[in-house]
C-alpha cells in the first residue's frame, strides 16, 4: 500500500492505492470492476512494459512502486529525450520550441517527449489548461474586458475550472494585459506611462463573477509596467494621495505616471459601503496564489527598479526615480499589515512591483512561477522516464537565475527546469537563442553537457533546427551525467 499526495486538475489530494502482482491465465481473467466508484470502473488496461515509465511517470511514488514489483532490469530507453522549452520571444512559442525539437529527435531515432514550459509570463494560461485536458477536467476560457498598459481598450482571457469543493478555481495570465508585447516597441515614453490599471478592471471583474472563497492564481511575467502596482490599487477604488507643494490631494488615475511615485504620501482604501470598498472585500475572501516570474525584490542592486526596467525602455534617470519610487511605496505598503518588509521581499518586483502590491492589499502568496508550474506539469515525473533533457529559452543570461544563483526554484523556467533535471541525475542540454552563463551557479556550469546560442536568425525555427541536430549528433545514447540525485545537495542545502 502507498499513501502519497496526488496533483489533480491543480489541487493536492491525499490518496492512498494498493498495488497486486499476478501472472494472467487467460484474457479477460482480471475483475472488470477496479473501484467502488462506477464513473472509475474502466475495466483492465494492459501497459507494454515499454511505456510504463511513460504512463506512470506523471507521479514518481507511484512509478517507484511499479517498477519495483517489475523486472529490475527494465530501464528507460537508452536514447529518449523530454524537449522542455521556453518561448524564445518574438520568434517562437514555447509549444513551437519543443516542437521543433522533438521533430529533429525523433527525425534521428530518438523517442521524445514535448512539455513546453512557463514561468508566469505568456503562455502560462495554456499551459495550466493544457494540464485540465490532459486531466479530462471540465474547464472553461472567459473574456474579459479592460485596458491595456497604455490605457487603450482589451479584451483579456481568464480560465476558469470547478473543484470538488464547490468553488471555482480561476487562472488570470497578467500578460494579457499588462504585457510588453501588447506596446510595441518600449521607449521612455511607455516606460514611465505604462500602467497595470487593466489587471485591477480585470480583478473587480472577478469579485463580481465568483463566489467568495474562490481559488485564484495569478501568473506575473512579461509585463510593460514598473508602476508597483498603483494603477491596479486605483482601478480597485485605493486614493493615491500626493504631496503637491504643501498640500496633500488625491492623484487622479488620468494623471498617474510611475515616477511620481517618490512623492506618494498615503495610500487609501476604499470606504466599506462604497461598491469598490464590496468589490475590495470580495476580493480579500479570496485565495490567491501569484505566480511570479522572478524572486527579484522591489528595489536595491537586484531589484526591479534596476534589473527590468531598463528592458522596459527605461533611461538611467528615470531607472533612478523608479527606484526611489519604489522603496517609497514599499514602506507605505508595510504600514498595511504583516512582517513583511516588501522593499526586500523575495518575489516582490515580479512584474514591476505588482506582486508587491498584491501581496500587501490581498495577502496573496508570492511563489516562484517556474516552480508551481513544472510541478503542475508533473515535470519531476517525466525525469524518472528520460535520459536526456533538452531545454531553452531566447536568453539564458543573468536573468535567467535567481538572484546570486539561487537554484530552489524561483529563476525562470528554462533555468530551474536545468537545475532539476542535473540535481536528478540526467544529462542535460542548453541550446538558447543567446547563451552567457557567466552569473550561473558554478555547480549547474560544471555539469552542463553543452550550452548552445543558436542565435537571433529571423529564420528561428532553422536556427534551433540546426542548433538541435547539432546536439543530438553528439549524443549516441543518453548517459546520465554522473550526479546522483539522492546524494547530490544544492548549495546551501542541509543535513
């Protein structure tokens, strides 16, 4: 018997299974009834021991259980690879990615897997509702109306599936309105205008759509904003209060821009009886769960302000006034409640400072985006089935990590999707669009196999295509790379 936690249409449920050995006699030998439940009694499936890796290794406890009453000998095949990518922005999805890959795999006798990858910036709404159909959960895609970070109108999809306790559970991609894309090309103009307004019409949206206790995820990633926030507290019903001279007024939404946020000296909730002060509490009965890009704080040498902005269209000015903005901000938002001292808080200044804002109005949990979503896609599972991980992004540089190298999982995805897969013992392959590994952790350096640009040709897919065949032409097989995943510790790991 096997108790362990089982992921299921994005919940976690303790179960409990029994597994039996038996030699078949006959076919149709076995009971057709395998469950109390009728809507489960789909009668015996026989597995070729050829795919029992592949069918089981969705959950590792259960797979380790199997292949333990199997033949010891049986192993996963020697030249199989899971293409896990990232988008290459601009060029390629992430789906496209992988696909280009797997195609060059099999093309050269490889068995290959694809499992795009996210980390809360686009295409993380298609991949969670990727993973309900894989589940065969009922799920349905809404469209919102709101703003884009520029204030023009913008229709945004949230999804939405039922969970067994009544409440819906709800996935907002913030990118569908708050992203970079969605401006063109960045400048200093879009730099300072830029705000996440949309995503605070959207949540008032949601308060007015779902029952209270509604399970909410966020994905932070790819946003044009470093507005901390405040455009999405304004659309919420909050009063920006603004030294002007020696009066105090309330700004106006119309005439907000992020770098007056230095001279920001309170910040107001929305009377209770108002219809934004409901809205407002509708929302804090809420779970929420943002999913964040980056572990990046708000401010400092590694925060947003310094790190993001300038990718944003940022000059060094205005990176300046951002980050005094910024830390500003951040202590008005400690003054709402909590331990929290958001200026240094891991995760804080995903999406220019909205995490932090989200964390100090509605007590979201800030987790690493990365994470929660390769442990969705049951990613530690498909390593048990694989000898060879090839993944990829459009630049794996410093950014790609978590601040100073961090390699529990809250870098971006193509980075933590390497560290997991060398931790566990699997030969690994980078192959980027821009490859500077140069602020990597050492450890996850040495035992890269190989770390490939592949370029910035406008002609991606031939790009990765040759960059590809050039990887799998080195590999004959999939031999591991030596590390054992039970002895191997991460740095700053403990006994």
């Amino acid at each position: 018997m096997l108790r362990y936690p089982f992921l299921w249409g994005g919940k976690v449920y303790d179960c409990t299974t029994e597994f039996f050995t038996g030699t078949l006699i006959r076919p149709g030998a076995l009971p057709v009834a395998v469950s109390d439940d009728s809507s489960l009694n789909l009668g015996p499936v026989w597995v070729p021991v050829t795919e029992v890796r592949e069918t089981f290794g969705y959950h590792q406890s259960i797979l380790d259980v199997i292949l333990s009453l199997m033949d010891p000998c049986i192993k996963s095949p020697e030249k199989s690879v899971l293409c896990a990518f990232s988008a290459f922005k601009g060029t390629l999805t992430a789906a496209e990615a992988c696909s280009v890959a797997a195609r060059i795999a099999r093309d050269s006798g490889w068995q290959a897997t694809e499992l795009p990858l996210a980390d809360g910036g686009r295409g993380s709404l298609d991949l969670w509702l990727n993973g309900l159909r894989s589940a065969g959960s009922p799920w349905r895609v809404l469209d919102v109306r709101t703003v884009d970070p520029l204030g023009r109108p913008a229709v945004a999809r949230i999804g939405m599936a039922d969970a067994q306790d009544g409440h819906p559970e709800v996935f907002v991609e913030s990118a569908e309105c708050l992203g970079l894309h969605l401006i063109g090309q960045p400048n200093p103009a879009t730099a300072i205008a830029s705000s996440s307004r949309g995503l605070g019409i959207l949540l008032r949206d949601l308060s007015r759509r779902f029952p209270q206790g509604t399970t909410v995820r966020v994905a932070l990633g790819d946003s044009a904003v470093s507005d901390c926030g405040l455009g999405m507290l304004q659309a919420l019903g909050f009063k920006i209060l603004i030294r002007n001279k020696d009066q105090i007024e309330a700004i106006e939404e119309a005439a907000f821009n992020a770098t007056l946020m230095a001279d920001i000296a309170g910040i107001e909730p929305p009377s209770g009886d108002s219809e934004a002060g409901k809205d407002l509490r509708a929302l804090r009965s809420f779970k929420w769960t943002v999913l964040c890009d980056v572990a990046h704080p708000l401010c400092g040498q590694g925060g947003a302000a310094r790190v993001f902005a300038p990718q944003k269209g940022a000059l060094p000015l205005q990176v300046q006034a951002l980050e005094a903005g910024f830390k500003n901000v951040a202590r008005i938002f400690d003054g709402f409640g909590g331990r929290v001292r958001w200026a240094v808080a891991p995760h804080g200044g995903s999406s220019g400072g909205v995490a932090a804002a989200m964390g100090a109005v509605l007590g979201a949990s800030l987790v690493s985006g990365s994470g929660w979503l390769l442990d969705y896609s049951g990613f530690d599972g498909l390593l048990a089935t694989h000898r060879l991980v090839m993944t990829g992004e459009g630049a794996s540089d410093d950014q790609s990590c978590g601040p100073a190298g961090d390699v529990s999982g809250t870098g971006k995805a193509a980075f933590v999707c390497v560290s997991r897969s060398l931790a566990a013992g699997i030969r690994t392959e980078l192959v980027s669009g821009r490859v500077r590994l140069d602020e990597w952790p050492a450890w996850v350096r040495e035992f890269l196999a190989g770390a490939t640009a592949c370029g910035q040709d406008p002609d991606a897919p031939s790009a990765l295509r040759a960059a590809v065949s050039a990887r799998i032409a080195s590999r004959p097989g999939g031999e591991s790379t030596g590390v054992n995943r039970q002895s191997r510790k991460k740095p700053g790991s403990r006994d």
